[in-house]
C-alpha cells in the first residue's frame, strides 16, 4: 500500500466522515430517544452506499469493457 493512499484513508475516514460519526452517536445518545428512526435512517445510509458501490462497480466494468476492445 502507498504512503498516499493511506493518509488519503486517514483523511476520508478520520476528517471527512467524522460529522456523521457526530451524528450517529446524537442519535444513539441524545433525547429523545427512538429507536425504529436511527435503525431506518442506519438502513437508508447502507442502502445507498450500497447501491453507490454496485453503481461504481458496473461503471468501472463497462469502461473496462469498452476500452479493451
């Protein structure tokens, strides 16, 4: 692994995302609590990085598709 791309994990995962991570944890922790609306908004936030994934996947398949033909 590169220097780069370990640092860029750092930053992405350690700075980018930390307002989520906040954001997670006022729900998990803050009042009132329910329960059902963190385990949805949880299952939205993994739905679309799944499907973001998958996107990026077929994406990436089809460019590599085109450009060795």
């Amino acid at each position: 692994m590169h220097t780069t791309t370990h640092i860029g994990l750092l930053v992405i995962f350690g700075v980018v995302l930390l307002p989520v991570y906040v954001m997670f944890a006022g729900w998990l922790v803050g009042r009132p609590r329910e329960y059902r609306t963190v385990a949805l908004t949880v299952g939205y936030m993994i739905g679309f990085t799944v499907l973001i994934v998958a996107g990026l996947a077929v994406t990436g398949l089809v460019i590599s598709l085109i450009t060795t033909v």
